[in-house]
C-alpha cells in the first residue's frame, strides 16, 4: 500500500480543521452536550430506573440543575485527544481499502461500502480505550467539582482491570460494530448516491446537494448502528449492581437488552445522536472533498 500524500494529508487537515477553527469548536462543544444526554439515555434501565430521564428537555434540565453546565462537558477530554488520530484514520486507511478493492471483482459500489467496513473497524480499534474512559466520566452523575479527571479514571481502570478487554478495552467488539457499520453505511451511501445524482453547475446548489447526502449518508448511518451504540455503552458504563458484571459481550448485551426492555430499548439517545452525526457527517465528507480538490489542483 502506498503511503500517497495526497492521501495522508487531506485526512490530517480534516482533523486539524474540523477540530481546530472556531467554528467547528463551537459546534464540537454542541456534539459533547449532545453526546453525554445520548449517553445517559443509553445507560438507564427503562422508567423503572431511578434515574431515568423523561425527554431529552428533561435530560438537559436535569444535568444542569444537579451537575451545572460543566456537566455536558464530562468526558470532553478523551475524545478530543483522539479527534486527530480518529479522523486521519477513518479517511486514511478508506483510501487505501478502496484502493487494494480495486484489484478485486466487486462492483465499484460495494468496493466503497466494504472500504468503509475495513476503515471503521480499524478506527474502531484507535478510538476504543478512550471510548471507555469518556462513557466512565460521562455516566457519572457526580458534581463536575468532586469527579475524577480523565486521566485518574483512566488509572483507575487500568489498576482494577487492566488494558485488555475487561479493562481499557472493553467493548471492543460494540465498538467495532458501531463504528463498522457506520463507515459501511456512510462511506458507501454518500459516494454512492452522490455519483448518481448529476452535480450541479451552480457551486451553491452543488454544495448544497452534497451536505444533503452527507446528512442522509450520517443520519442513517446512525439509525442502523445504534443498537451497537447502546451495547457498548451499558458494557462500558457502570453495571447495576456493584461487583456483579451484567453486560458482558456484544450480541449478549443486545439479547438482554431486548428481553427486559423491548425493542426500542435498542434505539435510545437516538434523537441526540442523529443531531450530533447527521450535519456532524455532513461537514466532515464536505471537508475532506474540498481540501482534497484543493490540494489536487494546487500540489
């Protein structure tokens, strides 16, 4: 495989850009808020749960009168230590899957749904010790004040657990899923539809039309991978009772989660996920697209 800068560095810049110009910070800030309701949804046990959130109005009512604004920020760290890795990866190693795809005999639109596959497993295994350690700071409904930092939460697995798949990597399996899936839905619908439906003269309404199919390609990107979403969440969360390990695999915790609390069970902080992935997604393809015609034209 050949390391291309034309490659390697539009996958760099989006991670610079998206996470460094003030405008994408601001948004970044709006997907941390979102990201902590999704996950707070994601954990409780149905309205049994003491804990349980009504509405997503509820959720951040509740967050900021017991935990303050600093309470949607819980778990801000790890991933934005991650960001830059994540992105270069997630785009990166696309290119270089579709690449070795070319040489094999399936059709150029299941070659990029595949690439996406390889490309969100391989992210999945980068980002997945920081995935713990956030939904362990996220999940904690401790003021901002008393909670660990994230690097004390992240010793404080390591020496109870370990850095293997009962420690820092827990749900690795979840998180391949939810990020596999995801990049096998996003990659291969956006290039997919955005090939069939003919571009634009007009830069405004073509620009327009491919931020309409990045947050199609997003939104039912995370329709179809949230029941991975929420597997990794109750198996890298707290489990119910202290001690005691519930949630202990994948498809276990999916079974379980479906015979206690229904099939919608699956699908919660799905409204707060799609409004962080849906225009999140989009921006990212649009990124990507326009720094690498850049660079194209102008290297």
């Amino acid at each position: 495989i050949v390391l291309h800068s034309e490659v390697l560095v539009p996958a760099l810049l989006i991670s610079v850009v998206t996470g460094k110009e003030k405008p994408f910070c601001k948004m970044y800030l709006i997907s941390d808020q979102l990201s902590t309701c999704s996950v707070r949804f994601q954990i409780q046990r149905g309205a049994s749960d003491p804990n349980s959130y009504k509405g997503l109005g509820d959720c951040f009512r509740t967050i900021f009168r017991n935990e303050s604004v600093f309470g949607f920020y819980k778990g801000i760290l790890p991933p934005i230590l991650a960001e830059t890795p994540k992105r270069a990866v997630k785009f990166f190693t696309f290119e270089q899957y579709k690449k070795v795809l070319s040489f094999t005999a399936l059709s150029p639109g299941l070659a990029l749904s595949v690439a996406g596959l390889g490309s969100g497993l391989t992210e999945a295994l980068v980002v997945n010790p920081f995935e713990v350690v956030k939904v362990n700071l996220q999940a904690n409904r401790d003021s901002f004040r008393v909670q660990p930092s994230t690097f004390a939460q992240a010793r404080a697995i390591v020496n109870a657990d370990g850095f293997g798949l009962h420690g820092l990597n827990k749900g690795l399996t979840s998180t391949l899923g939810r990020h596999g899936v995801f990049n096998m839905i996003y990659f291969g619908f956006y290039f997919n539809v955005k090939d069939a439906i003919p571009a634009s003269q007009d830069p405004r309404l073509e620009f327009m039309r491919k931020f309409a199919i990045g947050l199609l390609s997003g939104t039912i990107s995370s329709c179809v991978n949230i029941p991975f979403d929420v597997a990794k969440s109750r198996i890298q969360g707290p489990q119910p009772v202290a001690g005691e390990i519930k949630y202990r695999s994948c498809f276990q915790t999916m079974a379980l989660v479906y015979h206690e609390e229904g099939c919608l069970a699956l699908y919660k902080g799905l409204i707060p996920k799609i409004m962080r992935l849906g225009p999140g997604g989009a921006v990212m393809l649009l990124v990507y697209e326009y720094v690498s015609g850049w660079l194209q034209q102008n290297w």
